[in-house]
C-alpha cells in the first residue's frame, strides 16, 4: 500500500507565539505533521547533527538526546526506543520528522488548532 501524503502550504507551525517559516512547507501523513528537522529543532534550541551516509538525525538539548534514522518507526530519546506515529522521511531533499514527537521530547506543549490548521508549540 502507498503512503497518501497531503501537502499543504495552509499547515503552520507556531512556536512560543512566533510563526516558523519552512522552505518545505509541512505536510500531514496519517493524521501527523512533518515539518524540515532543521527549523523545528533550531527553534527549540536543539544542536543538529546529521549523518548522510546512515540517514541519522541527532538532536541534543540539555539532557534529552534524540535519535531518527530516516523510515524508522523506531526512534530514542536518551536511548529509549519510542514507536513513532509516522516516521521521518526525505521530501523534497529535507528531512522531514513529526513535529509533536520531536517537540514533546523537548519538553514542550504542542497543540494542534483544527480552525486555523496549525500547530501551536510552547515551552
């Protein structure tokens, strides 16, 4: 079966108030957003690394490490496996992950606004 994935530039992302803009707009797989690792991690504070040649995305922040490989239902937060809802995915050539895993890892309140189709992150 195919993966349906529904892009669309009318998904947005909030964060402590500010809006965040992508050079890939969101998309919803499933019922969950993805949105480019890189601007929702840097937004948070998060330090970035990313290995090309293992699809491997690690994103520290004080104390919580967290780990996605690319197409992985598995991820891990301070090495704990955690079962994604959908995993991270290559769209466009950005690295796509579920924004409310990564922002719940990180300590922060996420909260979606049916209304406005956006995704409202606070920390």
């Amino acid at each position: 079966m195919t993966d349906v994935i529904a892009q669309s530039s009318e998904i947005k992302v909030k964060y402590n108030g500010t809006y965040l803009t992508f050079d890939q707009p969101p998309v919803n797989q499933d019922g969950s957003v993805l949105v480019p690792m890189k601007v929702i991690f840097e937004a948070i504070g998060a330090a970035l690394t990313w290995d090309p040649a293992e699809k491997k995305v690690t994103a520290i922040l004080g104390d919580k490490t967290i780990v996605l490989v690319i197409g992985n239902q598995t991820a891990t937060v301070n090495g704990v496996p955690q079962t994604l809802s959908v995993p991270a995915k290559l769209i466009n050539s950005r690295t796509m992950v579920p924004v409310r895993f990564v922002s719940e890892s990180l300590d922060a309140d996420v909260s979606w606004d049916q209304t406005t189709k956006t995704v409202i992150i606070k920390n």
